[in-house]
C-alpha cells in the first residue's frame, strides 16, 4: 500500500521533468507519495491530496510538517468521489492510488479537471501480476484493475504508456 523509495524518487523525478504547478493525487495513505511528489515541485506549485481514512490524518499532516512541505501540500480527508466534482481549479498532474475498484471514476472525474497536455499517472496497474490470470480466476479489484487497463489504452483523449516500476505505473497525457 506504500510506494516505495525507488517509486517515490520517480514520482519526484516527473514532477520536476513536467514541472507542474498543481497536482491532485487520490489516495494518501501515509503521505509518503505526495511528499515525494510535493518535493518536485517548484516554488509556489501546489498538490491536494484526497484519502477517505481519518485515523491517518494527523499522522500524515505530522509528516507532512516534518518534511518542510505544508506550504505546498493541502490535505482533504473524505471520499474522493465526492470531493473531486467539488474541486474549480485544474491540475497539470493527477496522481492515482486509491481503491482499484474507482480507478476508471477517479479518471472519468479528473478529467475534466486536467489542463491539455496534462498527465496522468495510476499506480498499482500490474497488480502483483494478477492482471494476466485468466479473468475466471481474477478476484474483483484483479478484474476492475484489468478493466482500467484496457480503458486507458483506448481512450481517444489520452496518450499512455505503462512502466513495470514495482507494482506497475500507467502514465498518461491528455490529448486534444
């Protein structure tokens, strides 16, 4: 449920290539990924990040402080689905790591939101390797999982490429 160290340096990495001034992720956790994230961006650049679990609120706002970061990270706990309709500004990048089961919601929702040109990024898409079992044996996330796999490749409105960086990292551009 973590994205690990060599993911996170990857995140900040496309951060400070793409150079976005806002950026959503779906999916907090610990806050790991959107300080990796956050560290990429530059000066007076901004990233919301959404999570549905209150238990972890203060832990992530604690490392989140800690990390020198609360000036460009806002943090909104609540459900994403929910939340995201709600937001007016638009994001250069949209980071995806919540429940699989909404992936293909999350990138319906956000899209709208996402500036031309902007990307995309969607964690978890290889899914430990399930997502080449025969669909018969996939369990419910597995199959929604596949599913979101085979929606991006075709969608007319993005351009993606998927990268075999631990549990699979789909990244996406938005195209006109």
């Amino acid at each position: 449920m973590l994205s690990g160290h060599f993911q996170g340096q990857l995140l900040r990495f496309l951060v400070e290539m793409i150079q976005p001034k806002r950026i959503l992720e779906i999916g907090t956790y610990t806050g790991y990924s959107a300080i990796a994230l956050a560290q990429g961006l530059k000066t007076g650049g901004k990233l919301i990040t959404i999570d549905v679990n209150e238990e972890l609120e203060k832990m992530i706002s604690n490392f989140i402080i800690e990390a020198g970061l609360s000036d460009k990270i806002e943090q909104i706990t609540g459900n994403a689905l929910e939340i995201i309709p709600t937001l007016t500004e638009n994001f250069d990048l949209v980071f995806i790591d919540a429940d699989k089961q909404n992936y293909k919601n999350y990138l319906d929702l956000v899209l709208n939101n996402l500036n031309s040109g902007g990307y995309i990024l969607t964690d978890n898409v290889l899914w430990s390797g399930k997502v080449t079992m025969p669909k018969e044996q996939m369990d419910l996330d597995t199959r929604m999982i596949n599913e979101f796999n085979d929606y991006v490749q075709n969608h007319p409105q993005l351009k993606s490429i998927l990268l075999p960086v631990r549990d699979g990292l789909y990244i996406s551009r938005k195209i006109d």
